[in-house]
C-alpha cells in the first residue's frame, strides 16, 4: 500500500515520537492523494513522488507548499489545493511526455531536466517499495 511505502522511505528515525509524527503526517496527506488523484485521472504515486520531492510529503518543516505548487507567485499552503493542483496540472500535460511535463510543472518548459528525472525515481523507489515492503537508498534533502 502506498502510504506505508512511503511510511518505510520516510519515517526511519529512531525518536519514537518523531517517527509518529512523520508516519502521521504522511497518512494523512497520502489519503488526500489517493483521494484526489483518481479524480483527476492521475497515478497517486506520480503525485506522491512530486510531493515527496518537493516537502517529502510534507514533512519538511521549511516546505511552503506540499507539492510545491504556486499561484500568482505565492505558495499554496492547504494541503489539498495545492494536490488538486498538482493532480490537474499532471491530468493536463503540457509536453508530449511524462518527462517534459514534469519538466514543465516545475518552470523549466518542455524541456529536459534533472528534476524530472528525479521524480521518476523517486516513483520508481516507492513502487519498489510497495512492492518489497523495504527501504532502498535515501532521498536527498536538497532539491
């Protein structure tokens, strides 16, 4: 199940009740994506991977916006909104392909770029993840 793949990835630390708080954090903001994707048409696990890159899912306390998403220049903090958001701008690519809509979704047009790459594997490590019910690698913290 997705949200305890991204429980394994994200809650390892060895303060109990800071493992809580991440494990609580990422189920809840993991049933709004489950809930909203669909809706939209979009694989929670992409927008779980463009959540995790951005505020890894929302347990970054300097992360302005969960999914990093933004309207007229100002974050949008509401979790919710801002997976709508991401969940419509996915549902309505912008480019030819998943790469260069990533691409796109993040400013850098339709064109190639590293954190596109960086979403797919991060989808890739939470797909294996639901898969082996393992932690595999770290995701870095800077973007």
């Amino acid at each position: 199940n997705l949200t305890q793949a991204l429980q394994i990835i994200f809650c390892f630390s060895s303060d109990i009740q800071e493992r809580t708080r991440c494990e609580r954090t990422i189920a809840d903001n993991t049933a709004i994506i489950e809930r909203v994707a669909p809706e939209y048409g979009v694989s929670p696990v992409l927008v779980a991977s463009i959540c995790a890159k951005e505020s890894r899912l929302g347990i970054d306390p300097r992360a302005a916006s969960i999914c990093g998403t933004k309207i007229h220049h100002r974050y949008v903090s509401d979790p919710e909104s801002s997976i709508r958001i991401t969940a419509n701008t996915m549902r309505h690519r912008a480019c030819r392909s998943l790469p260069l809509s990533l691409s796109s979704f993040r400013g850098y047009g339709c064109r190639s770029s590293s954190y596109a790459t960086e979403i797919l594997s991060i989808q890739r490590r939470i797909r294996c993840a639901m898969s082996t019910g393992q932690r595999r690698g770290g995701l870095r913290r800077g973007r």
